[in-house]
C-alpha cells in the first residue's frame, strides 16, 4: 500500500533532511498535499538540477515566480526525469486562460547518465489553441503514447526544428560512444569538411556486439548498395576519406517507440526493397526506399522521409515539389512511414528473426549506470504551484 505524508510531516519523522525542506518549502506551495516520500526527495533533486543548469536554459525561460504558473512532474514511457513548466505573465489572479502571448508551455527533459538537461518550448500555436484544463487532463497522457511528438505539434517542419535541440559534437577520434553517453537509437553524423561540398554519412547508433565487443550501426550506402549493419569504425572512415567532425542527434521528444525503431530497422536490413536503392538526391517522393543514409535514419528514428542534402537539392530545383512534400501532416507522415516499413518485401523469415535478435542484442548491451532517485518512476502526475520565492538561478 502507498504511503503518503506531508512534506511537513516527513520533514517531521526525519524522513527529510532539514535542507531538503527548507528548500522545497522556500520555492513551492501545496507544502501540505500528500506525496510519497521517494517524489518529495525526487522533486528536491529535480530543483538542484535546474538551479544548477540554468545558465544553459534559453534566455525567455522562465525563471521567477511571476513567471511561473505551475510545474508537473511526470514519468512518460521515454524517460522518468520530466516536467511541464507553465508560465503565465498575465495576472494570475484574474483569468487563467493560456489564450494570449503572455503564456508559454515548456518540456524539461533531464537525462541523469550524463548530466545533460534538455528544455523545448512548445509552439505558440499549441498554448493558443488549448486551455489550461487541457494540459493538465490530457497532454500528459498524450506525451505517454505511441507519437509523443504529435502531441505537441502536427507540422513536419516545426516538429524538426523543435528536436533540434539537443545536439552534441563529439571527437572525431571517438571509437568508444559510451564514453560520451551516446545512446542506442541516436543518429550520428558524420562530417568530411575536406571535401567541396563538405559531404557527410548519417548512422543509428545500435550498441554493442556482445561477443566481439565492436560498436553497430545502422546504415544504408552507396556502396554496398543496401540497407545494412555495420562497425562504428568502418563508419568513422566512410568512403576511405577521414572524417573531420562527428554530430549526436537525438529528439527530445521522441517521434515513435524504441520498439518500433529496432523492428523496422530489423525490416529494412532483412529486405531486397533497400538492395540497390541508394539515390543520393533522390527527386520523387513516391517510393520511400529510394534515398539515401539521411533518409534513411530520418525514417527509422523520426518516422519521416527527409534529407538535408536531397532537400536542398529539391528547393533548388522545384520549389513546388519541396513545398508540398514537407508541409504534408506529421502524423500522416509517420502513419505512411510505418506503412513502408510494414510493407517491404522480406527476403526472408530466418533472416529477418536473426536481424531482430541482433539488434535487441546491440541494444541491450548498453547500461548506464543510474543513481535509484532517477530510476525512480513518478507515482503519479506531481504538480507544484510556485511560491512567491521560487528562482531557478
């Protein structure tokens, strides 16, 4: 049976340390609302994190109380360590509809591993068309679905650039991805900047070979020409040429299932669809094999059909055709991806089974080692209203 106490009451039986309530009872209110012991603690550890990392906030987040509606706790499926910052500049006293400019809804995303702290704005749209109800009622259980990126936002575009975000440059000496908290299902780019044009490969990140020990990705080549998994090293030389500049990518807010991921990159590497498909400026939209490794990732991971290279290619050469292809709806877009992925020809069963088997190997020999407070799941959605000290600086 849950057992749930005031915070004053567990700082009382010494369940909480005397700093540890100071500091909540300085920033919140809702001091005496009932919680679990392991989300008070939780809650605590979230407000070190933010204190300490908010140089690295964007410069219009919200800081100060006045700026601060409420913050919501919440463990979706991709991740335990998540809030949703509501801010409303307007009077809080008055109306509390999110109907006007002086509103904003933020995510923060807190990946303990490797003490990297994410923070997306939703659109402005998003806050203009919901009521504050809906967010509460709904969103949280929407960023717990199968798309937790259509939640936020249904425009190809916007959600790309939303996921922009959290992006790291890596040596390009790297042969060991762990050692700079790369995760399986990452894309990882990289870049030959001594080429005119600089030309770059785009991978998944898949783990680790459990007998080998070599590192996997994910990949579709000119050369071989197919869809295929192989050595991280063998990626870091592509083409023969070495590369001057290595690149993460990884969505902050996930655009489909882990799951899901590893089954459609088992589906491709175990097709004959992706055997002499490489288009390295691929003009017709029509066949999602064709493309090339760009393409290729932006499928498996973000469920759509994009490359900034064949892109540009496309804006260059017919405007029109460009337009319409990315202004088309991202959960349509996602739906169709799914659909190309379900429907490749197998070259077959035992090869497709031995390709899943492989993959969930590669990723599960990825573990990071993470302190039990941030392994811990929220009991339940956890909202705080701020307190008239409340700073996250």
């Amino acid at each position: 049976m849950t057992i749930k106490k005031s915070i004053n009451e567990w700082y009382n039986q010494g369940a909480l340390s005397k700093w540890e309530w100071e500091d909540l009872d300085e920033m919140w209110n809702h001091i005496d609302k009932e919680f679990e012991l392991e989300d008070v603690k939780k809650v605590f550890n979230c407000l070190q994190v933010a204190k300490r990392k908010s140089g690295s906030f964007p410069a219009e987040f919200p800081r100060e109380r006045e700026a601060i509606d409420s913050v919501i706790f919440f463990s979706p499926w991709w991740n335990n360590n998540c809030a949703i910052v509501i801010s409303d500049k307007s009077d809080r006293y008055g109306s509390r509809d999110l109907s006007t400019p002086t509103a904003s809804i933020w995510i923060v995303v807190y990946y303990p591993e490797e003490d990297n702290l994410q923070v997306v704005k939703f659109p402005e749209d998003f806050v203009f068309d919901r009521a504050l109800r809906k967010v509460y009622h709904s969103l949280l259980n929407e960023l717990n679905e199968d798309n937790p990126i259509c939640s936020v936002t249904n425009d190809l575009i916007q959600s790309i650039i939303m996921n922009h975000e959290d992006v790291k440059e890596l040596p390009v000496s790297l042969s060991n991805p762990t050692s700079y908290y790369i995760k399986p299902l990452d894309i990882i780019e990289v870049v030959n900047g001594d080429s005119i044009p600089p030309i770059s490969h785009a991978v998944v990140y898949l783990g680790k070979d459990k007998n080998g020990g070599e590192h996997k990705v994910a990949q579709v080549t000119r050369n071989p020409n197919k869809a295929w998994i192989g050595n991280w090293e063998d990626m870091l030389g592509f083409k023969g040429k070495n590369s001057t500049l290595i690149r993460r990518y990884r969505p902050t807010i996930p655009h489909k299932r882990s799951e899901l991921i590893k089954e459609q990159i088992a589906r491709a590497v175990s097709s004959t669809n992706y055997v002499g498909a490489y288009s390295a400026l691929s003009k017709s939209d029509s066949d999602c094999t064709k493309g090339n490794c760009q393409n290729f990732v932006s499928r498996c991971v973000l469920g759509i059909n994009c490359s900034s290279q064949g892109d540009l290619w496309r804006f260059r050469h017919n405007y029109d055709m460009f337009e319409k292809e990315l202004n088309r709806p991202l959960r349509d877009e996602i739906r169709k991806i799914d659909n190309h992925f379900n429907n490749l020809n197998i070259s077959s069963q035992n090869s497709l089974n031995n390709n899943r088997q492989l993959v969930n190997e590669y990723v599960a020999q990825i573990v990071y080692d993470i302190p039990p407070i941030w392994q811990h799941k929220w009991s339940e959605k956890v909202p705080m209203s701020a307190h008239a000290n409340c700073k996250l600086q």
